[in-house]
C-alpha cells in the first residue's frame, strides 16, 4: 500500500493572500503533512490579488482546457502552479477571468459583496474535483478550509460518490466563523446543483434563518475541526448535534495532533 494522500482545499493560503486563521493554517498545515511523509495537495482559487510574477505561478498545461458548467453556462478551467522553496511543496490554483481576475476577493472597491460569489464559489468547488480527477490523484482525505469550499463535502457525497477516484474518500471540514450566506439569495439552491442534483439534495444548507453553508458542511462531511478560535453559538450546537469525530482548535505551530485525526480516519477507511 502507498501512502496515504491527503488533499487541502482552501479559499486562502500564506504568503498568495492577506493572514487571517484560514490562511495560516492552510500554510503550516500541508508542509507539517508532507513532512509527515503523507502525500499532500493544495488547491486554491487563483484570485487577481494573487502577483503571478512575484509567486512565479505558470499555467499546467496537461490540467488546463477544461470547461465547468454553472447556471448553464460554461466556464474554462485554468490551472496554474507555484511553489513553495522553502517548503518544497507545490500549490496549484484554479483560475478563470469572469471569476478570479479581479482586484478585491469578495468584494469591489466599494466594498459591496460581488453579487456572483455563488458562481464564483460552485465554479472552484466543481473545479476541485474536476482537477483531481485530471490529476488522477485518488485522496484518501480532502480537507476544507473556508465557506468557498463548503459545497465540497456535498459533491462528494453526492454528484461524485459513483466515481471510483473518491469511493473511499473521507471529507473533513474545518468550521470557521466567516461566511458569507448573509449575501446569497435562493439561486444558490439552483446553481449549486450540479450534475442531476436538485434543489431538495441541499436541504442540509437551508436554516430557519435562511442559507447556511457551514450547516451543510457539517452535514456532509465525515469529520469536523475547530478552526476559528471560538465559534459561535449556532456552529458549535451543529457541530455537536452532528456527532461526528472531532478535532478541537489546536495550540499554534502544533499541527501533530491533525496527524493523529487523520490517522484515525484512515483506521475507519481501512475497516470499511
């Protein structure tokens, strides 16, 4: 048996976007995993704030030319690449002009929220598993940093649970406060689903109070980590309420213990 592989999936990632909890994390992390002697890859949206000169991103040509569907319309899928001397590790980006070349992440100068972060947001989380797929990369975990990548744990328990690459996938969603739900409108139901879903396949991402991505998250994914420092009240009742292996937020530059999570995960696919 190989080793064991592990995908990381995040919205943001040190030194390509500004520090916050998930862009530390999503730095430290996989170099702790590979040196771990796991096999490791990072995914991420190439946002315009992203300086393709100064990082040294080139486009992977054998990933590139694929066309991602949303709200029918197609979209091509630009991979590109950068590495990490320091951590001898390579970060690819998933990219895309309507989408990511933009000056601002999620808002404009004005500091309005772009009214298409919802595209935005299925386009990257379909485009994730699509590039696995091109990849040819079986994870034997994917784990998920951020709201962007919430629909993940959702497609691979549904639109791609047929498909022999994730068959025995364990999804892992690290829960933090930021969201941005507050700025969607139920064209999310429509344009989330993907592939045959319907609208109903994410009853788990609806709430009293309206959409609530962390909640389908939690639903869908194998496991759960505290990322945000204290979470608020109606996260950590899902969290509980899901009853699902769980890995508290870990002292800084201390990522050991997300080894032994991970292995424990492994130990159920093994059994399964």
């Amino acid at each position: 048996m190989g080793k064991k592989k592990v995908l990381i999936v995040t919205q943001e990632m040190q030194p390509y976007t500004a520090a916050s909890e998930i862009a530390k994390i999503a730095r430290q992390l996989p170099q702790h995993i590979q040196e771990s002697g796991l096999e490791i890859r990072v995914l991420m949206p190439r946002f315009g704030t992203i300086n393709e000169r100064r990082h040294r991103l080139h486009e992977v040509v054998r990933l590139s030319g694929m066309n991602i569907i949303v709200d029918d319309d197609d979209y091509p899928l630009i991979i590109k690449v950068a590495s990490l001397p320091e951590a001898r590790m390579q970060v690819y980006f998933l990219d895309n002009d309507d989408f990511f070349r933009r000056k601002n992440i999620f808002t404009d100068e004005d500091g309005s929220y772009y009214p298409d972060n919802v595209d935005r947001m299925v386009f990257f989380c379909k485009g994730v598993l699509e590039t696995v797929r091109k990849f040819g990369w079986p994870p034997d975990i994917v784990h998920c940093h951020g709201w962007m990548t919430s629909l993940v744990p959702f497609y691979l328990k549904t639109a791609y649970k047929n498909d022999p690459l994730f068959s025995r996938v364990k999804a892992v969603y690290s829960v933090f406060n930021e969201t941005l739900e507050n700025t969607f409108d139920d064209s999310f139901f429509t344009k989330a689903s993907i592939n045959n879903l319907t609208a109903e396949d994410l009853n788990a991402y609806q709430s009293e109070e309206g959409i609530h991505l962390h909640q389908g998250a939690i639903a869908f994914a194998d496991a759960l980590v505290q990322g945000s420092s204290e979470l608020d009240d109606p996260l950590e009742k899902a969290i509980l309420a899901a009853n699902k292996p769980f890995l508290p937020q870990q002292p800084e530059e201390d990522y050991s213990a997300y080894l032994d999570f991970y292995e424990a995960l492994f130990a159920e696919e093994e059994v399964s």
